[in-house]
C-alpha cells in the first residue's frame, strides 16, 4: 500500500478525474517531493486503456500548462479504493460507489467540493499530523475533514457535483474546468500543509508544516 495515496474517481476516467489528478499531482510534488503523494485515478465505468479526453486535455493546458499524454483510462476496482488514504469523487454518486465496493471508504472518501468546503474553515491546529511528511499529513487531514462533518451543514445536492462534460458542448468543459478552479485554492492548501492561520484570510495564505 502506498502511504498517502490520493484516488480521484469519476465515471468514464477520461475527464474529470484524469485533470484533477494531474492537477493535484503537480501541487502535492511542489510540496513534498515528487511521488511522496502518489495522486491516481480511475472511473466507476472506466474507459479502461483510453487516453484523456482531447478537450478535457485542452482544459488540462490551462492549469498552468500541464499535461497528460501519458495517460491511460482504469476501470475502480475495490483494491485500488482499500489502498487509498483519500479518495476524491466527482459526485455524491461516485461516492456512493465508492463505498459499495469498499464500505470502510466512507471515511476517507469525500466529493472534491465538499471536501474543499470542509477544508475551508480548518486550520492548522484542527489537522493533527505526527510527522512532518506528506503521507502523515494527508492521513491527518482526512480524520480532520471527516470530524467536521457533523459541524456545518452539507452543501446542496446541486453544489456538490463536478459536472460531466462527456459528450457534451464546450460550455459544458469550460464549467467543468471552472469547478475545479474555484475549488482548487483550498484543496491544494488542504493538501500542501497551507491552511490559512486564524485571524489572515484567504486559503493562499501559507501556514505551512515546518
């Protein structure tokens, strides 16, 4: 089992979860070090052997340039959701399958904008980490994120869903991609042992572990 391991899973392993992979891949290896958080990915009916989806690619491009030609579709299975520390779903619905095929997984497996919006009001002190690695800190996060969600009420079904832009007009991917934007301050912060101090706003406002 990799400590750490970080799994995003959406439907068809194309879209969503190949770009939010990439995204979060690159933020965690500024952070800890390349690999020492091993972001995947994987679709409930994935789209086992394909490449990314060319205009989620495109939208891949916008994060800073990033990219994924090496990218190959999975298909979930219960042993990639038991070796998982933290399982990312697009929707309320992936994570319901999430824990059909892995019951443990619901506490360690959130949708990415509750996750950013349980995050949102954690702060550094909220996260118990014993160590000072990225594994440790990932793990910490996820009993800290899970603890508060009893403490704030959940965000609207409507809220809560990256929107699957499979098939469909490039608004659709362009709102996609969007989604993922505005929750991506906090997550990454949440991610990288960044959480904002009490008392100076704003998730960009380092509070890192030493």
């Amino acid at each position: 089992m990799s400590e750490g391991q970080v799994l995003v899973v959406c439907t068809g392993n194309i879209c969503r979860s190949p770009l939010l992979e990439r995204v979060l891949q690159h933020a965690v290896d500024e952070r800890w070090g390349p690999g020492a958080v091993p972001v995947r990915s994987a679709g409930t009916r994935g789209l086992e052997g394909s490449p990314m989806d060319p205009q989620a690619a495109e939208r891949l491009a916008g994060f800073g340039g990033l990219s994924a030609p090496d990218f190959v579709a999975r298909r979930l299975t219960a042993a990639m959701v038991a070796e998982a520390d933290l399982v990312l779903t697009a929707t309320r619905q992936h994570r319901g399958l999430v824990a059909r095929a892995h019951p443990r997984a619901l506490r360690y497996a959130f949708t990415v904008l509750d996750l950013a919006d349980l995050a949102s009001e954690l702060r550094p002190e909220d996260v118990a980490a014993d160590g000072e690695d990225g594994p440790t800190w990932v793990r910490a996060l996820v009993q800290a994120a899970a603890a508060r969600r009893g403490m704030r009420p959940p965000l609207p079904p409507e809220a809560a869903d990256i929107v699957d832009p499979y098939g469909r007009d490039v608004a659709t991917y362009d709102r996609m991609a969007a989604q993922v934007r505005e929750a991506l301050p906090v997550l990454t912060a949440a991610l990288t042992a960044r959480l904002p101090v009490d008392g100076v706003g704003g998730a960009g406002v380092a509070a890192p572990v030493p």
